[in-house]
C-alpha cells in the first residue's frame, strides 16, 4: 500500500503521528541547542556532562534530517504537498543551510538507480571505503550555501552574542559533523557498501539486523534500508513494522 491508496483516516493518522514526533525532535534540539549556547557553563566540571549534551544533540540532529527525508517521500503528511515541503526546507536548512530542491532531487535520483553510475550518494571510486566515500559525500553536498550558513551561525553567536568559541565547537559544530557521519555510516555507507554477501535485489541495498532501540539509537530506524527502498512512502516510525512484516514473510516461504 502506497501513500495514494491510504484511507483519509490512515493519512490522517499517519499525518498526525508524523507530526508530533516531528515536533517533539525539533523542539527537543532548538531547546538543548538554545540551553547549550546560552545557559550552559562549559568548563573542566561540567565537560562530562557537555558530552553527553553534544551527544544527543548529535542524534536529535540526525532527527531532524531524517524527518526532511520523510517529507522528501511525502510520508510527513501524506497528500500533504507545500506543507512536505515547507517542513522539510526549513529542518534541512537549519540542519545545515541545505537546499530543500537540490537535495530531493538527489535523493529521488539515489532511489531510481542506488549503487550505479547516476546514484548521486554513492561512490563508484570507492564501494568499499568508508572515509573516502565520506569525503566524496561531503564534497557533493555541502557547498558554497552551507559553508555561508555555518560561518553566518557562528560569526553571530561568537561575535555578536558573545558565545565563547570553545562551547561553539564542542556543543554545535561538533554534534552537526557527529551527525553527518552518523547519517551517512548508518543511511548510505553500511546499507549501500559492497560485500562479499551482496544484495538481495536490484534496490543494492541491504538491512541491519538491529533490535528496536538499537535501530532508533543509531538512525532513527534508518538501517532498515531495504525496507525503505522497498517502500519509499513508509515514514521512519513505521520501518520496524516493515521490517517484521519481511522477516515473518522469509519465515513462512
């Protein structure tokens, strides 16, 4: 069943649930991220406890990401349309000034052909490295919009707002490069690397075989990936659903 064939209650279920997680991560990371920079005192007591704050700000980063991708699939708000796309343009822009066109647009190409030539997401130099992959990643995404948006953020907070650079570092930039690394080991590099196994279909991509809390720690249920490009409508809250459902399907074949 694809976002289309759901019922107007299903949608509006589907809608509501999405919504409210999408609320909850973001109000979560404004409300650490704001408590972090101008409440907080970092100092040598209090650094154990400034790593665990960048420690989940890093992950509520990734959820802020993952919450655009599901926009990207319109599975946020199904039929939703602008409202997709204005929640998802604004997460990924204040994840990392990030353009909400360019990148659906990569990603619907990543879908259509993942592991090849035209994958934007994958590296065809190196299907089994991770670092360099990471930085072809990078090279591809984070351009001249992102490193003006990043340098504005912290040029405002440092010298306008008299944020110390240090707190800047370790409770800002540290868990927003944290987070793309987590994003893309966990979204792009162990689903979409080569292996001896290889992969079960044309999708070239695999799943992790994680439990629950496992799954939502490491990507928000993300590494169930074949699940997802099996069902790209399927938002992030329902892939262990799917991923069940594939399991008892291969036990009763």
């Amino acid at each position: 069943m694809d976002k289309r064939s759901l019922t107007a209650g299903s949608a509006r279920k589907q809608a509501f649930v999405g919504l409210f997680l999408a609320f909850a991560i973001f109000a979560s990371w404004l409300s650490l991220h704001l408590f972090s920079m101008f409440r907080f005192e970092l100092d040598w007591a209090s650094l154990p406890l400034a790593l665990g704050i960048a420690f989940v700000q890093c992950w509520l980063s990734v959820g802020l990401f993952i919450v655009s991708h599901d926009a990207m699939h319109g599975s946020l708000v199904p039929r939703g349309g602008r409202l997709n796309d204005a929640i998802g343009g604004f997460l990924l822009f204040i994840y990392a000034g990030f353009s909400w066109k360019r990148m659906r647009d990569a990603h619907f190409a990543h879908h259509r052909a993942p592991g090849s030539e035209t994958d934007p997401d994958f590296s065809v130099s190196h299907p089994t490295r991770f670092w360099p992959w990471y930085g072809e990643f990078l090279r591809r995404y984070f351009g001249w919009q992102s490193v003006v948006f990043v340098f504005t953020v912290v040029l405002a907070y440092w010298l306008l707002l008299g944020v110390p650079v240090e707190k800047i570092v370790l409770l800002y930039g540290a868990p927003a490069i944290a987070s793309s690394i987590q994003l893309f080991y966990f979204g792009t590099f162990r689903p979409h690397r080569h292996a001896a196994e290889g992969f079960p279909d044309g999708h070239n991509a695999r799943t992790d075989d994680f439990g629950w809390l496992k799954s939502l720690a490491s990507c928000f249920h993300f590494g169930y990936h074949h699940e997802h490009h099996l069902a790209p409508h399927v938002p992030w809250w329902k892939l262990p659903d799917a991923r069940r459902t594939a399991i008892e399907s291969q036990a009763s074949s």
